[in-house]
C-alpha cells in the first residue's frame, strides 16, 4: 500500500513538473518576441498556467500533509478534488510515459484516495453506509435477480454475496448490486449515503471515485480469476476493514 501511494504522489509531482516545464517554455518565448501583442498574450497564458500550477500545487502538498498527518482539513477538500481532477489524467500519461501500467497506476491512486477518506477520522453509523457492489461478483449461474434486492439472494453459498450479506446485517450496512454506473449513481443518490465502500476493478474504481465529489468512497478491489466482469470474487475482510475505516474514524 505504502508503495502505491507513493507511485501515485510521485506521478503527481511529475505532472506538476510537466506543467512548470510548460511555464518556463511559454516565458522564454515571451522573451523572444517583439511584437506587443505577443507579448500581451503569452503574459496572459502565463499568468494563467501560473494561477493554476499555484491552485493544484496546494492540493498535491494538502494530500501529502494529510497522508503523513493522518489528519484531514475539511476546508482543503474542493481544493484536493480539483488537483485530482485535473491531474488524474496527466498522471495515467506521466505513467505511461514512464512505463507504468494503467491499473497499477489507478491502484495506486485508489490507495491515496482511500487514506484520504481515512485521515477524515469520520464516525458514520452503519446505517449511513452503502456497500456497493458490482453485477459481476454473483454467480454467473445464478437464477436469482439481486440487483433489484439483494434478499432474493438463497444464501447458497456458491458466491461471495451471502457472506457480504451477514456482513451488511453485523453493521446494519444499505447493500446495493449495481450493474453499471447510471445505477450505482442512482443508488446513491436514492438512499442519501453518508458514505459509500464500493467493490469494483480498477478503471470502474478510479472513475466513481472521481464523480463521486465529497462524498467519501473507500475503494476496495475485486478479485478476478475468471478474468475481467464474470464470478469476480472479493476479500470480505477487505469490506470489513473499510467500513471500520468510516464507522469508527479509521
Ligand atoms: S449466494 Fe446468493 S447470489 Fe450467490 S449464487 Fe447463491 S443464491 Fe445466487
């Protein structure tokens, strides 16, 4: 984990080297030309790229500081969200340019976004939480249609649902199976959550994690030994583990 967020921040800084690189390229230029208009207008990208370096440079170090101090700054958060935002796309380049795959890169970013729901400290009851899992974990065999209520499931034991069943009624947990994300934001947006613990791979992580604003999304990933989106599995102590992160304040 420690590895991961440290991939992540490190793709951060990048970026922002990136973007600085392009400031200093746009001044030099600056610097050559002698026509006023030119002039005016570099100034202005300038002055521009320069406003936005300082707004995403304060979200990187926030994060950092949050990440090392274990503690949040609730008037940071628009401000993190918006240096995730607009970097989360320059990172998955960065990466790549540097080799590094996608998921692991998205891994890495679930492990950051996830300490910096934990450093929240939040004391969320049970009840305020949605376990949101995706379609995929049932059975592909299975006859029962949970998406609708998750309680049609028989508790037959031939997939992780039943055990994530218990689990929602030990902490009195909303579960919802989604098929896709216009329902799982639908769910979200129904049962008013407080908080959500969402199962998912990587890439359908990382996305919900980015639409999902201010609220707090622990992400947990599945496993899939039958590959991508069929009889996926998870580590329901995984599931555990971030509902005490948002139940008990980390
Ligand atoms: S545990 Fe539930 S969802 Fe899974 S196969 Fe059995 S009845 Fe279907």
């Amino acid at each position: 984990m420690e590895t991961r967020k440290r991939l992540y921040i490190g793709l951060l800084v990048s970026s922002m080297l990136i973007v600085m690189l392009l400031v200093i390229t746009t001044w030099y230029l600056m610097q050559n030309r002698d026509i006023i208009l030119s002039k005016i207008l570099l100034f202005s990208i300038i002055f521009i790229l320069g406003a936005i370096f300082v707004i995403l440079g304060i979200g990187i170090l926030s994060i950092i500081i949050m990440i090392i101090k274990s503690k949040s700054f609730s008037s940071l958060d628009s401000i993190i969200r918006i240096a995730n935002d607009v970097l989360f796309p320059i990172t998955i380049l960065t990466g790549r340019i540097a080799g590094i795959s996608k998921d692991k890169i998205q891994r890495s970013y679930i492990a950051v976004n996830n300490n910096l729901v934990k450093s929240k400290k939040l004391l969320l009851k049970g009840s305020q939480v949605m376990i949101l899992l995706p379609h995929c974990l049932q059975d592909s065999d299975c006859p029962h249609k949970i998406t609708m209520d998750i309680n049609n499931c028989k508790k037959c034991g031939k997939c992780c649902i039943s055990d994530i069943i218990d689990l929602g009624q030990k902490y009195d947990a909303i579960i919802k199976v989604a098929t896709g994300g216009t329902m799982a934001r639908r769910f979200i947006r129904d049962c008013r959550a407080k908080g959500v613990i969402a199962v998912a791979c990587e890439r359908d992580l990382s996305s919900g994690i980015q639409e999902s604003g201010l609220l707090p999304v622990m992400g947990v990933l599945n496993c899939r030994p039958n590959g991508p989106c069929i009889n996926t599995n998870v580590e329901i102590d995984k599931i555990e583990q971030a509902l005490l992160t948002i139940c008990k304040g980390g």
